[in-house]
C-alpha cells in the first residue's frame, strides 16, 4: 500500500510520477483504509444485534435471561474487538489509537459487571446491597468514561478521514493535469514529427528502419527508387550489401578498423550511433554516392533488435572533392618533384627521374610514361628512361632506338616545339600512316608527347599513353608533362656537364686547372696555398692579387667564417655545406662548399682543401618555384599574372617583366601585344598595347624564344617602349595554348645586361612561360564563351523585335483595308466635282503613307511583300548613286569600287535601293562638315566559318556563294555601346530620326535571306557589310496589272473568312456592289461550318492567313480535304512571302496584301474565278496572278 492512499494499479497504468511535483504527501495519520470499513461494517452489525435482541428479550421471553444475558456478553465482545482492532491499526497516531483502544476497554469493562450480576441472579446467589450499589457504580461510570474516549476516537477519526478526502481529490487534480500535459506533448511531438519528415525530404534523404530479427526493412522513404535505382520492394539487407554498396568508408571515429569488427560492435550494442559514406552501383549501372546515418533501436533487454537511419545523395560533393584533390595532388606533385631536382646529384638523377615518372604516371593513370632523347644529331631517338603500370609491358628493344626519318611526321611536331596528342590511333592524319605500325606494336590507343626544350633546342620528348582507345588528355595533363619535361631537361643538362668534366682522363692537375668549380687550399691561418682559375673567375681575382690575399676574406662576414671553422673541424669533412661568400666586387654569393681538412705529421690540422660552386642562381631557381606555388596558387587572371611578373623579375634579377596577350585588332592586318601586367622595378605599370612591328617582341614570337644580352633600343630603334626605357637587355618567350597555337609572350628586360647565367634564366622562364600559358589558354576559353552567348542573346533580342514589329504591321494593315476602302467608296458614291472629294483624297493619300510604314515595320521583321526578280547588284548601286548625287553634301566624295562580272541576285529592287539609301545617306551624315569620302565596294565571297565575327545574324545565314557589298565612310564612328542599339526600333542618334532606318534595313537584309556586319572605330569611321545570297534559279516573271474601277458585272457565291468584322465589312460591301453575294465568317471553324454547307454554291472562298483557333494554312488545308480544287483568294496583312512559304508546294490562286483599293479586290475575285482550277501556278512554281501591286 503507498503512503499516498493511491491505486498503485492506477499508477503502473498511466506511467504517472509524484503527482505533489516531488513534494511530501498530504499526512493521513496512518490509517489503513480497508480497516475502516470492517470497523463501520462491525459497529453496525453490534448495533443491530444488540438493539433487535435486547428488545425481543425483554417483549417476548422465549429464550429467557441467561441466553439474554449471553447474547449482550457476545455482543459485547465483537464490538470491544473491533474498537480494539481499528485502534491498533493506526500506526502513525498514538492518540488516536489509544483513544479507540482504552475507549472499546472500558466499554467492555462497563458491561462485565452486568453480565455478572445476571449470572449471579441467574444462579440464586443473593448479592449484598453494597455490592450491587458498587457494580452498578462501576458500570455506570465505566460506560461513561468509556463512550467519552470512544467519541473523542471518533472525532479524530473523522479528521483524518477527511485529510484523507483532501489528499484523494489533490491527486484526482493532479492526475487531470499530467493527463494534459501528456497530450500537449503528444501534439508537440506530432508537430516536430512533421517538420522532420519536411526536413527530410526537402534535403532529398530517405528514411529507412531495418529489424535486425527479420533481417529485414520494415520502411523504406520514397526517394529510394530515385537514389538507386531498384523499388524499394526490390531491396532487402542483402541487396543492399552485396549487390548495391561497392565500398564503404568509415567515419573519422572508426577509421582503420576492420569493416566486419565494427559491424560485430553494431549488431552486439557497443556501438550506437554511426555513419559512414558508401560508394553504390545503381540498377542503371550508374556509380553514386550516400551517406548512411543510423541510430539503434534498444529492445527491453538492452540489446540492439533494428535501426533507424536515413540515406542521402553526396555524389556532386564527392566529385567536387574529388576534383579539388585532383588539383591540390597536382599542385603537391609539382613541388615535389621540383624539390627533389633542386638539390640532386649527377648519380641521383636516373633514380629520381624513373621515381618521377612513376609518381606522373599514377597521378595520370597512364599505361606508361618514358622519355626519349634524341642522338647523334637528331638521326636518332632512344629510350632513356621508362616507367611501365604493373601488367603492362615494356617498349619492345627494336622500339627502344628508332630511326627519327621513319617517323617523318611525328618528328617535324615535336622538332617544332608542338605537343602531339592523339586520343585513337584512327585519329592519325593520312601523312602520319608510318607511325601507325610503331604504336601497332606498342599496343597504343592514346597518347600524348610534350617535347623537352633544353638552350633553345628540342632534345627529346616526354609522352604518356595509354592502351584506351578514346582516352582525352586534359590541359593539366599537358602542362604536367610540360613542367616535368623542363625539370627532366635540366637535370639532364646539368648531369651531362658534370659527366663530361669526371670522364676527362687528364691528370689532377688537367682537372683542378680546367674545372669549372672553384677549387682552393687555404692554410689555417688563411694564407692561400692554391686556387684554380675557376676560383679566380667566380671571385674576381687575378693570380696576383691572390697570392697576398688573406683566405677569409671571401667569405660573406665574420661569423660565416666561424661557423665554417668550427663545422669543419669537428666534422673532418663538409659536402654540399651551404654558405654565402663575397666576390671582390662586394656581392655577395650564395656557395655549395665540398671540403676536408689536411693534416700534418703530427695529425695537427694545417690547412682546409675543397670545391665551391656558385648556386647563386640555383637558390634563385628554388625561390622561383616557391613563388611560383605560393605567390601564384589559389590566384586567377590579373592578380595571377601580376604576382607571376613580379616574382620572374626578382628571381632573374631584373627591372622589368611584362606578360602580354597576343591580339590581332579587326580589320587590321598587323598584330599587336596587350600588357595582362608588367612590373617595371618597383611598381605595376599601366597597361599598354605594344605594335609588333619591326621589335624584339615580334622576333621572339617568330623564333619561340629569343635573347639578346645587349644594345635592344640600337637594335630596334622603332620599338617605342624599348627606346623610351633605354633596354639593353632582353629575353623573352613565346606562350601558346594545348595545341601549340601563339597566344602570348612572357618578357624579361632591362637597362643592363643579365646577372644571371642566361641559360639558367632560360630555364627559369620556361617554367613561368609554362604556368603563364596554361592561365591564358583558361582565360581565352572563358572569353570565347562569354562572346558566343553575348551573340546568341543579341541575335534573340532582333528575332523578339522583327515578331514585335511584324505583329504590329499586321494589325495596323488591318485597320487601314477598312479605312481605305471606305474612302474609296465615299469617293464613288460622290460627285466628281463634290468639295469632300478633295478631303476623301487626302485620307487615302495618308493611308498609303500610313502602309508604307507598316511595310517599313514588316520589313524589320523579315517578313516585307518582295517583288522577287533576278538582279544586278551594281546595277542597283549606280541608280542609287545618281539619286544620291545632289543629295549628299558638297565636302563628301562618294568612291566606288565595284567588281565587274558579278553573279545575279534574287530580291527586291525597290526595298535594296532603300538599303543602300539609308546607309549611303547616314555615311554622308556622320561625316558632317570637316569633309571626307564614302567608298562602296562589292565583290563575291564564300561564307564560312572562316567569314569574320562582325556579323550581328551570323547564326541564321547557310554557307555558301554570297555577294559582299561595303559601305565604308570616314567619318565620325561609334562606341561599342552606340553600335549594339543601331539596329534596334525607335534607337536613334539624330534630333529628328524616328529610329526606324537601320531597324528597316536588318529587316529587309533578313527578308532576302543575308547578312548584315558593322564594324566602327571612334574618330575613324565606320563600315556597314551587306552579305546577300547569290541566285540559284531563274527569277519570277512580273505581270503587269492596270488598276480597274469596281463594276457590278460580277456573278457568283463568295465566302469572306477574316476575323477582324472591319474588313469583313468593306470586303462585303465593294463585292457586292460589283454583283457578287457575299457569306461571311469570324474565324475558320466557322468558315469551314459554312462551307460544309454550301459547298455546292460557293464559287471562291476569300480568306485571311493568320486568324486566331485555325490559322488561315490550316483552314486551307481543311477546305481542300473538304472539296479538291476548291478557289482560295489569300489575304494578309503580311507580305505575300509568307504565303509563297506556306502554299509554295500546293499552289493557290492569288494573294491580297493588306490594305487594298476596291478596284484591286474585284480585279483579284475576276481573275480567280475565271481560272480553270484552284490551284495554278506559272513556270517558276509561283501562282499566276498572285502579284497585286
């Protein structure tokens, strides 16, 4: 039982906690309830008993005094016993319980005396009267005392009973409370179980739950499918670990451990949470990668029965990664290998080259990498060194020394200083069909060779290949091989001088006289006892000069001396022992020292003997590559290129550095260099654009590298920037792209001559010209792009306009055929001397103008009426011309140079001359009063796409033969902003242009399927090119026409099909006032309704081309399906092009361009309804009848 009075059931059944909050129970005095009831259910039993009995002894004496008195005596009993036991089950009140206890005592004992004296009455006995008095004392007051302390009993039990309702309803509140809580949290947990799932599925994850006792998935999230490819009924645990996970990486925590031991660890509790990533193969055969993150699901013994987990797609972030691990192992490889060539022995040389090649080739993940080096002065090429993949075999030894005339076209590549990659053996040119056999027997699919350039000379090449047939060769591959290749070179080169002085079979003395290295022997004290003339040059002695020399003072300062002394005489001997030195002219060098010390008899040290070697410009070279790495990595475009030039000046020691762009300017023949940066001491210069001409620049590009120690500025007197900055010395090299194209050229040059060996300088600006080109070639890339899209969108942004434009002439055709049949009416149905006839002409008048406009807006959109026939090009420009004569003004001279024998054309005359007009017209204005010349030229070309860029619609002109008319002026040019509007509606730079010329001008171009280019320079002029197609058919015959006034001759059933109810009106009205009876129809499904009809009736359909729900072609074709041959009189408020376009194939019998005159309608209906069938054409398959203008 618990303290509280609770139903512990209760308790176990809600899960409930100390409802007081963890606070002391309400005190209930101890009383256990079920004692309470057996008292109450005792007193009345007693009480009953005792009443019932007592009155059925004394109304009725059935069973006499004795069984009276005994039954009172039971009774008595049972109720003591039960005061008695009530009070002993209170534990916690001893008041209480003593009240009940002593209370139900005496209450007993007050009844003993009376038993007694009816037992003693009963057995004859006579009682005293003092005893009786006392017994009846006795029990009097016992009984008294004994109800008192009973009731008091009783009161107390009350109060505790009534704490004990107090504390039943406290926990009642208490309970309702936590019942709310608990389903205030259940909603909570509803609601964040809510976002969770959002939160999942907008991170694209898939939940999963697997149960470890039925090795099963009891869930699986919807974006498993999506993830891999199987529905999820296909995949178990054992799918998923067998076929669909290929390999699986461990979290950092786990890392290095047995997969399987980490598994047991799961599966056995150790470990509760994990993730890992996993590499899985799709149902499609795809590779992707997830993530895996879980979670133990704990049965009732602790033990792990499932998990909960959920898998996400980090396929992009692992091949980001993977992509910058790429770069980073690059970049890592690079510095590598440079470093351990920096310091490397002539005997380390073949071991290091062999561990190079091996490193490239696994960063390539190649079949092979060697290096071949060409002998006996180019006759021959050997194999030097060769790294082979595991499984792959080596170069065959008839393959190891080749003649280089067997393999003409390969050689001449490499010889020129080009890389050659080949990604198929098909993909070799018919002039290479000698090599075919050689990469035959090497088993090469692809490959790629870098030549190596030692001095200005090719000496070999590097190459990978690979058995792939179809393998790519990525720019940083090539520029690898490039880096590697000039690193090898060096090393080589050094080794095989260092290998031509140790094979001289001279004496020492041959040896100490003619080494390069310094060689000395100073005695302890610093007096000179021998030096070879190598020390003389590297210091600047002469012999004499050295004999009274103090030793010492070649070095650096005093404390280098020092340490020199102390290292040498504790070790005995120093080999490659750095120290800086002090040449006789003060600078200072920076020395690899050799040395030993001699000994006398005695064992004293007497003297120090040894070699130094300048490594001035080595440690220049080593700083070069860490400027290179750290000053260049991580950096793109300017800031890459101005840290590239600073450091290249200070590793070569020189003032001035520039790396510029090679740019060929359009419309000029000569090339020019513009700066990316240049240092010139102690700042960047501004930049500049250098003319080539007859300069340094341009006989380094020709030659691929070029030095000249002195007298530049003298050399070349017209190189500007060379004579402004009085150069003396100069070295520069050319930068070209993958395929080995000139893109650039890197520069070092200044007003002395080089410090530096030059053919180290050389070196070292190969490795900068390397990185350099490698950035140029990436920023020219970028650049193509960003040109190409800036073209489409300009050629998007004219298409969008000519729909704008065309969609606006249309509907304002539509307006005019109503106003202007209108007034033609008014005009025959009035007087001739009427005063309103001068008006009514006047309308007209302004409507044809106004559709001249319209014809101006159709023909920016390519769709203006042409009258198509065969012309003469500069037949049309000397018309053009002699319009023009008195129109241009006087201080303009006007130039032709027209190509004679030229081809026809097919256009329009009067829309070219409008062409020309304007664009003759506009040249003469922009050149203004200072005066100067319009030259028009024409000639036939070939467009291609080799055709200059200047073409604004480039993208929607064929290949083929064109005509190329120029129309070039002197005068006043446009800046790039200016030249992108001009052919823009509405653009215009003139006070009082409508902006609409040039707009007309594309459009009409457009309409005859050309081109139209401009090119412009501020200050110098400007040229228009016009490219139009050359005829290749026999042009249309025109027929005349003569304009006929509307008679009421005519006879027959005509259906009008036109949506706009303003031209079905005045068609109905002029047809019918020339005899005809008229249908009309508001769109074609209505037309199509009529005639369905009343086919049989129906005599010709008249019928607008572009109409809203069916077009006018689709009601064409649906009227014909309907009835063959059935008479169709197009209209339109477009040019009749279009219809040629449309109905070219099927024929119809005449077109109307909107607006009309009443006279052409009726002319138009007599013609088509006199013809023998409806759909005639003439001889060039264009309708007879068709023109109506």
């Amino acid at each position: 039982m618990s303290k509280s009075g609770s139903d512990p059931s209760l308790r176990k059944i809600l899960n409930l906690k100390d409802l007081s909050g963890g606070k002391p129970p309400i005190p209930t005095g101890g009383i256990d309830h079920p004692s309470l009831p057996v008292f109450l259910l005792c007193f009345f039993i007693t009480a009953i008993s005792l009443e019932f009995f007592a009155e059925l002894a004394e109304s009725v004496d059935l069973i006499g005094r004795p069984f009276e008195t005994l039954l009172n005596l039971l009774s008595l009993l049972i109720w003591g016993a039960a005061g008695i036991y009530v009070g002993l089950a209170i534990k916690e009140k001893p008041a209480l319980r003593f009240a009940l206890v002593a209370g139900s005592c005496l209450f007993v004992f007050s009844q003993v005396g009376s038993v007694l004296e009816d037992l003693i009455r009963f057995s004859g006995v006579a009682i005293p009267p003092a005893t009786a008095l006392a017994i009846n004392i006795f029990e009097k007051g016992s009984r008294a005392l004994g109800w008192g302390i009973f009731f008091i009993g009783l009161y107390l039990m009350v109060i505790e009973l009534n704490h004990a309702r107090n504390l039943l309803s406290f926990e009642t509140e208490e309970l309702r409370k936590e019942i709310l809580r608990r389903r205030q949290t259940e909603a909570e947990l509803r609601n964040k179980e809510d976002i969770y799932r959002q939160a999942i599925a907008q991170a694209e994850a898939v939940p999963y739950q697997r149960d470890y006792l039925t090795n099963s998935y009891t869930f699986l999230g919807e974006g498993i499918e999506k993830l891999t490819g199987y529905p999820s009924k296909e995949i178990t645990p054992q799918t998923w670990e067998m076929e669909i996970v290929q390999e699986t990486i461990l979290d950092p925590e786990h890392e290095g451990r047995p997969i399987q031991e980490v598994l047991e660890d799961i599966r056995s509790g150790k470990i509760n949470r994990w993730r890992d990533d996993c590499r899985i193969r799709t149902k499609q055969g795809e590779t992707r990668w997830c993530t895996d993150s879980s979670i133990q699901i704990l049965g009732e013994d602790g033990k792990p029965v499932g998990s909960v987990g959920i898998l996400q797609d980090i396929t992009e972030k692992k091949l980001a990664e993977e992509e910058l691990k790429q770069r980073i192992e690059f970049e890592r490889l690079v510095i590598t290998i440079s470093a351990e060539f920096l310091q490397v022995t002539s005997e380390q040389i073949d071991e290091r080259i062999f561990n190079a090649l091996r490193s490239v080739g696994e960063f390539a993940k190649v079949d092979r990498c060697f290096l071949y080096r060409f002998e006996e002065e180019g006759e021959f090429a050997s194999i030097t060194h060769e790294w082979d993949r595991e499984g792959v075999a080596a170069i065959k030894e008839e393959l190891r020394t080749v003649p280089t005339r067997d393999y003409s076209w390969l050689i001449r590549k490499i010889s020129n200083g080009e890389v050659v990659q080949i990604r198929a053996q098909t993909g070799l040119p018919e002039e290479a069909r000698n090599e075919n056999p050689l990469l035959g027997e090497m088993r090469i699919g692809s490959f790629v060779f870098v030549p190596q350039i030692l001095s200005g000379a090719v000496i070999g090449f590097i190459g990978f290949d690979t058995a792939e047939p179809d393998r790519a060769w990525p720019d940083h591959t090539v520029s690898l091989l490039r880096i590697i290749g000039q690193i090898f070179a060096y090393a080589q080169g050094r080794r095989a001088n260092e290998l031509a002085i140790l094979s001289s079979k001279e004496r020492y003395r041959t040896l100490f006289e003619n080494s390069h290295d310094a060689i000395y022997m100073i005695e302890r004290d610093g007096a000179i006892l021998d030096v070879n003339p190598a020390f003389l040059d590297l210091f600047g002695y002469t012999r004499e000069e050295v004999q009274n020399l103090d030793g010492f003072t070649i070095f650096a300062s005093n404390e280098e001396r020092v340490r020199f002394q102390t290292e040498i005489e504790n070790e005995e001997a120093l080999k490659d022992y750095e120290i800086v030195f002090r040449r006789k002219n003060g600078k200072r060098m920076d020395g690899l020292l050799t040395a030993s010390v001699r000994r006398d008899g005695e064992g004293r040290i007497y003297a120090y003997q040894g070699i130094i070697r300048d490594i001035t410009e080595k440690k220049k070279a080593e700083k070069s590559f860490r400027l290179i790495v750290e000053g260049t990595s991580g950096t793109t475009g300017e800031a890459f290129f101005s840290s590239l030039v600073r450091a290249l000046a200070g590793v070569i020691g020189v003032r001035y550095a520039l790396v510029a762009e090679l740019v060929e300017p359009e419309g000029k023949s000569s090339r020019k260099l513009k700066s990316l940066a240049w240092w010139s001491g102690k700042s960047f210069g501004e930049p500049v654009t250098i003319e080539l001409e007859e300069t340094a620049f341009e006989e380094a590009l020709e030659r691929g590298l070029l030095y000249i120690p002195k007298g530049v500025h003298q050399r070349y007197p017209r190189s500007g920037l060379m004579d402004r900055l009085e150069i003396q010395c100069y070295m520069g090299i050319r930068l070209t792209d993958a395929s080995g194209t000139p893109i650039g050229l890197l520069s070092v040059f200044d007003g002395k001559g080089l410090d530096m060996d030059p053919r180290t300088a050389e070196n070292l600006l190969r490795i900068f010209a390397a990185r350099a080109s490698a950035e140029l070639s990436r920023i020219q890339s970028e650049t193509t792009r960003l040109e190409l899209e800036r073209q489409m969108f300009e050629s998007q942004k004219i298409e969008s306009l000519g729909v704008l434009a065309g969609g606006i002439a249309h509907d304002f055709n539509n307006l005019l055929t109503s106003i202007l049949g209108n007034v033609c009416l008014a005009e025959y149905d009035l007087e001739e001397d009427s005063p309103l006839q001068s008006y009514l002409k006047n309308i007209e008048l302004a409507t044809q103008r106004a559709a001249d406009l319209a014809q101006q807006m159709l023909a920016y959109s390519g769709r203006s009426k042409f009258v198509v026939e065969q012309l003469q090009i500069n037949d049309i420009l000397e018309e053009v011309e002699e319009l023009l004569a008195v129109a241009l003004p006087k201080n303009v001279v006007f130039q032709k140079d027209l190509a004679p024998d030229l081809p026809l054309l097919d256009g329009d005359a009067t829309q070219l001359r409008q062409v020309f007009m304007n664009l003759i017209i506009n040249a003469g204005e922009s050149i203004g009063n200072k005066g100067g010349k319009v030259l028009t030229t024409t000639r036939r070309v070939m467009f291609d796409e080799a055709y200059p860029d200047e073409v604004v619609n480039r993208d929607e002109i064929k290949v083929g033969p064109y005509l190329e008319v120029k129309i070039a002026d002197t005068g006043c040019g446009m800046d790039e902003e200016t030249r992108s509007k001009i052919f823009d509606p509405f653009f215009t730079t003139k006070f009082t242009g409508r902006g609409l010329g040039l707009a007309a001008v594309l459009g009409i171009i457009r309409g005859h399927h050309g081109g139209i280019g401009v090119h412009s320079v501020v200050g110098e002029g400007t040229i228009f090119t016009i490219l139009l197609p050359v005829s290749q058919k026999t042009a249309p015959k025109k027929l005349e026409q003569s304009p006929l006034k509307p008679t009421s001759e005519g006879r027959g059933l005509i259906l009008i099909v036109d949506d706009e109810e303003s031209v079905q009106s005045i068609a109905s009205k002029i047809l019918e006032r020339a005899g005809y009876d008229i249908l009309v129809a508001g769109d074609g499904f209505e037309g199509l309704q009529i005639f369905q009809a009343r086919q049989e009736e129906i005599d010709l359909v008249l019928l607008d081309l572009n109409m809203p729900s069916l077009t006018g072609e689709e009601t064409y074709h649906r009227l014909q399906s309907i009835a063959p041959g059935t008479r169709v009189l197009i209209m339109s408020g477009y040019s009749e092009q279009e219809a040629i376009n449309l109905f070219d194939e099927m024929g119809y019998l005449g077109f109307l361009q909107k607006p009309f005159l009443p006279e052409v309608l009726t002319q138009e209906v007599k013609r088509a309804l006199n013809s023998s069938n409806g759909s005639r054409k003439n001889s060039h398959g264009i309708p007879e009848g068709s023109r109506a203008d």
